[in-house]
C-alpha cells in the first residue's frame, strides 16, 4: 500500500511538473511577442540610464552660478553636458543588452505564466497589426493634443497655484527677493510722457 502511494505521489509530481513547464508552441509566441515589444524594452533601458544623467544635470545647472565664475560658465556646462554624454552613450548599450537578455526570463515568464497558448496569439496579432501600428505612431501627437488642452483648460487655476508654492518654497529657503511676476507689478510707474 505504501508503495502504490508513493508511486501515486510521484506520478502526480510529475504531472503538475509537466503542466508547469510551457509548451514549446508557447514558448515561441512568447519569443515572438518580445521580438515585437524589443524596441519598448530598448525604451525602458534608455530611460534607467537617461534618469539619473536628467536630474544629474538639472542639479549641475542649479549649482553652477554659485560655484563657477559668470565668465566660465558657459564653458564648464558645455563640458558637463558632454560628460553626460559619453554616460549615457558608454551606459545605454550595457543597459539595453542587459534588458533584451532579461526579457525572456522576466517578461516571458510572466505571459507565459499569465496568458494561454491563445491567448498569447491575440496578443501577437494585435501587436503586428498594422492598424495597431499606425494606433501606436499616433502617440505623441495624441498625448501633445490632450495635453495641450489640459494645459489651457486648467492655466487660469494651476498658475496661482504654482506662484503660491514658488513663494513659499523661497520663504522656507530664506529668500526675501520677490518673485519676478511680483517684481514686475511693482515696478514703480513710468513718468508720463511729454
């Protein structure tokens, strides 16, 4: 008897082992898929290595004035720029290799645990769809439009907004010089003409 139970265990093990394991037809739609998304993989791995060199070069920007002459400043942000550079040309090859090798034993894994065998073919034929295509060129432009009109849609509410948070930011920072929207309206009056 406790052989026979054994032996059943064992089968079962086995079963469940194979169930887990994709099929090979899987195993190519889920390749396939990322060879369609290995351009957006390519996109992340810029953005990782354009992320820090961003605000790296937005602190270098609000710490020059205060710690290079006027006279060479223009020159010691033309040098960090190139600095910045060479980073992220040295950095996005490494960082980018490193992702498309990743893919498959991350994103992979994933649809191929998450999405059935059918599954997965509707998502490559939405993704090779060349109307998906065109939907997905169309992205920029969707969003500068929408964006755009949030922008103009909300001005009159955001800015007030934005000129309250600057002023108390300098408050906290100590800086007593007005803001120059503030300057400006209280310039004094030009004299009246002759």
């Amino acid at each position: 008897m406790l052989k026979k139970t054994l032996l059943l265990a064992i089968l079962f093990t086995a079963a469940a082992a194979a169930q887990a394991q994709p099929s090979p037809a899987k195993k190519e739609l889920v390749a396939k898929i990322l060879k369609a998304q290995q351009s957006g993989i390519e996109a992340t791995a810029r953005g990782l290595v354009e992320q820090p060199a961003v605000e790296l070069m937005g602190n270098a920007a609000n710490a020059l004035p205060a710690r290079v002459a006027k006279d060479k400043q223009e020159a010691v942000a033309k040098e960090i720029r190139a600095d910045i550079q060479k980073y992220v040309d040295d950095a996005f090859p490494l960082v980018r290799d490193r992702a498309v090798k990743l893919a498959p034993s991350t994103i992979g894994a994933l649809l191929e645990e998450k999405f059935t065998e059918d599954e997965l073919k509707q998502v490559l034929s939405i993704i090779e769809s060349p109307v998906y295509g065109k939907f997905r060129q169309m992205g920029d432009e969707m969003q500068k439009v929408l964006i755009d009109k949030v922008v103009a849609d909300t001005r009159g509410v955001i800015e007030p907004k934005v000129r309250s948070l600057e002023q108390t930011v300098a408050k906290r920072l100590g800086v007593t010089a007005a803001p120059p929207a503030a300057a400006a309206s209280r310039a004094p009056a030009k004299p009246a003409a002759k």
